[in-house]
C-alpha cells in the first residue's frame, strides 16, 4: 500500500514538473544516490540520471514547476484526522561572491567568522508541517524566496496585521525589546474612547501587572519551568487583534530564575491551549531548522553556483519534492546504520536518505530515457562575447513617512 502510494505520488509529481520534466525529476533522483559530491555537474554521475552534466543547467533554466499544483500535492499528503500543527521560519543562501545573481540582499545568519551576524545571499521563506512529536521531520509547504520587510522573528504588528484573514490560530516568539498594551478601560462616557490601556515593555518588569494565569511544571528535558500568561493585550498599530502573552522562564532548585535568557511568546486565534502545554507546541517549531540543516547538507540546496534567482527557484522547489517523497517512502525502507551509526527505530530523514536509491531502483522512474538530438553548433570564431552586468545588493529598510512642516503663520 504504501510503495503504491509513493509511486502514485511520484507520477503526479511528475507531471507537475513542466517542461524539461525529464531532466528535473532524474535530477531529483540523483541526489539520493549522491551523498558526497563537491560541485553542483557532478550529480550527473549518478546512475539515476541518464543524461549528459550539461543536461543539469539546462533543465534549471528550462524548467517551470507548477507551484500551486505541487501544493495541493503535498497537502493532500497530510493526515486528515488530527489537527496540523506548521511551522514557519527564514534562512539564508549565502552567496556573497555572486556579483551579477541578481536580488541579492543582506540577511541575518548565524555568527560565523568574525562573530558578523550578516551574511550577504537570498533569504528564504518556508513554511512546514510538523507531522510528529519530539522528532526531525518537517515536511515544507512552501519554500521560496522572501521579498517582505517581516522582523527576524514573526511576532509583530506586521505579521498580525497581514495574516488576519487566514483562519487558523498563531503562536508566535516575540523579541525581548517589544512594547504592546493591554485593553483600554471601560468608557467614561466624556471624550474620545481610548484605544489604548497601559504600556506592557517586555523589558521593563516595572510596567508589567499581575499576570492572568501562572503556572509551573517540572520537565525532564528542560527542567523547572514557570510560566506566566496575560489576556487581551495588543500591538499598537494592530489595537483590533488581541492576543495573550506567554512568558516561559527556567528556574533552579530554589525557586529562582535561572540566568537563561526568558522566552516571550503570544498566541492568536480562538481557544488557547492550556498553558503548560503551550510551550511544548512552540518546541515543534525547531522540526524546521533540523530541515533546513538537513537540505542544505544532504539535498545539497546551496551547493550549486547559479547565474540567475529563477534558477535558484527552481532548484529549490525540488527540496520539498525530495521531502515528502522520504515521508513516503519511510515504512519501505530498513534501518541501515553505517559502522559508526547506532540503529534507530524511529528513522530520521537522513536515515531513510541512505536506503532511497535503493528504492528508486526497484519502483523505476516515470521520466523518458534521452534522446540523441545532434551535436550542439560550436561559438563562432570571432564573435564577441558580453560580460554579464552586475548587479548590486538590495538594501532592505523600513520606509518612514516624512512630518509635513507647518505653514507658517
């Protein structure tokens, strides 16, 4: 049933590969047979793909994927009896060598040499199902590059305001140096009606008020947690959206809060879950960092050098492709640790990777094997030949709007 359901997966997607399908699905498969490779050509001597090294770019620069199709792929893959749990985060591809890839921009990364948090690449954008609790998996939905001015965190005014109208409850991290402000007070019936209640700094315990709910749980992971919960607070450019504030602080043995550094989270939506439960459905968010280390370092998703920001799209709308198709293919394949690997029972994507060829082997391929089509015409002797144009990085900042001077009396 389930290689049934892997292969059905396979042929649709297919499919919805576009033109050049041939090239991009065996391109897909040559990364599972290839775990180690320096350079971008050489997936093309992988025994899955059956074509020449010059085949790899051209299918990259030929190719157009149906998105929306692939989505409603993948969404159909998902279990229909529990509630989805996704998860959003950012990450950048660096490539600060790049001078004429276009759209280019400078994107907070992981300190790195010289401790600079910045790195110069595209930044990306995915948004992932969480299928399960206390593992690696996550499985993206949509995945491609980041064009909004959204904080490093999605906890803010911006956010709520532009997902309002999607009917599904959020659970968000909020920087440490944010303002919100709780209800306003009842109506006195003179003036304008507040907006507006008391000024809550995440910063500044002086302004915070007693909390609404507070709770503290013992966890064999993380240890003694205390957690405190305020209703009805708001942004201030986004006073018709309440939401709750969660504060998740450790504490010692004594009682004390400890020297780590305090996590502020905030929920939207309907009924909250309780509260020492709700900082364990944040924890699944992490599923997205494990994939994003996952593609960058198995799926090879930055490896390659490429000239222009549509082919980097289309390269990477095959990382979710290869994705599900591990989620698929997870109860077909056996635990094959290698000699310094301990066995698992719950197999991890990297895990299931190493048996896909394998797999593939034995299910074939839906793409046509390649035709002979000639020998290509060679550069004409003496045609010139024009350097490509550079192009500079994109400076992302907040537009603020000018104070128009008062006339003059």
């Amino acid at each position: 049933m389930n290689a049934d359901k892997l292969l059905a997966f396979r042929q649709t997607a297919y499919a919805c590969l576009g033109r050049a399908h041939d090239a991009m699905f065996e391109l897909g498969d040559a990364v599972w047979s290839s775990s180690r490779v320096n350079s971008f050509a050489e997936l093309s001597g992988s025994p899955l793909f059956r074509r020449q090294w010059s085949s790899l770019y051209e299918a990259l620069q030929d190719s157009r994927p149906q998105r929306r199709k692939l989505m409603r792929l993948y969404i159909g893959q998902m279990s229909q009896t529990e509630r989805p749990v996704l998860a959003s985060d950012h990450t950048i591809w660096v490539c600060p060598f790049a001078v004429t890839l276009q759209e280019r921009t400078y994107e907070h990364q992981a300190a790195m040499l010289g401790n600079c948090p910045v790195g110069v690449g595209q930044g990306w954008s995915t948004l992932a199902w969480i299928p399960e609790v206390g593992s690696s998996w996550a499985l993206p939905l949509r995945h491609e590059r980041a064009i909004s001015l959204w904080d490093s965190e999605y906890g803010c005014a911006q956010f709520v305001l532009a997902t309002a109208d999607i009917d599904c409850d959020k659970l968000m991290r909020l920087r440490s140096n944010r303002c919100l402000w709780t209800a306003p007070p009842i109506y006195g019936g003179r003036g304008r009606p507040r907006v507006h209640g008391d000024k809550f700094k995440l910063n500044d315990s002086t302004t915070w008020h007693s909390p609404d709910q507070q709770s503290e749980v013992n966890d064999s992971k993380q240890g003694r947690l205390r957690l405190r919960c305020w209703h009805q607070m708001h942004f201030r450019s986004a006073a018709k959206h309440p939401l709750q504030l969660i504060l998740v602080e450790w504490l010692d043995h004594f009682g004390n809060r400890r020297s780590d550094k305090p996590v502020w989270l905030i929920w939207v939506g309907e009924t909250m879950p309780p509260l020492d439960q709700i900082w364990q459905l944040y924890c699944r968010r992490f599923g997205v960092d494990h994939w994003f280390r996952f593609a960058k370092q198995r799926l090879h998703w930055t490896l390659p050098h490429l000239g222009t920001a549509k082919q980097a799209e289309r390269w990477s709308d095959l990382m979710p492709l290869l994705s599900w198709q591990l989620w698929l293919a997870r109860d077909l394949v056996a635990d094959c640790p290698l000699p310094w690997q301990k066995s698992q029972t719950r197999l991890t994507p990297g895990r299931v990777a190493q048996s896909m060829a394998a797999v593939f082997t034995q299910l074939g391929t839906p793409a046509q094997p390649p035709k002979l089509r000639g020998k290509s015409p060679e550069w004409t002797q003496g045609q010139p030949r024009n350097p490509r144009v550079r192009a500079p990085i994109v400076k992302k900042r907040y537009s603020k709007r000018k104070k128009q001077a008062r006339a003059s009396t």
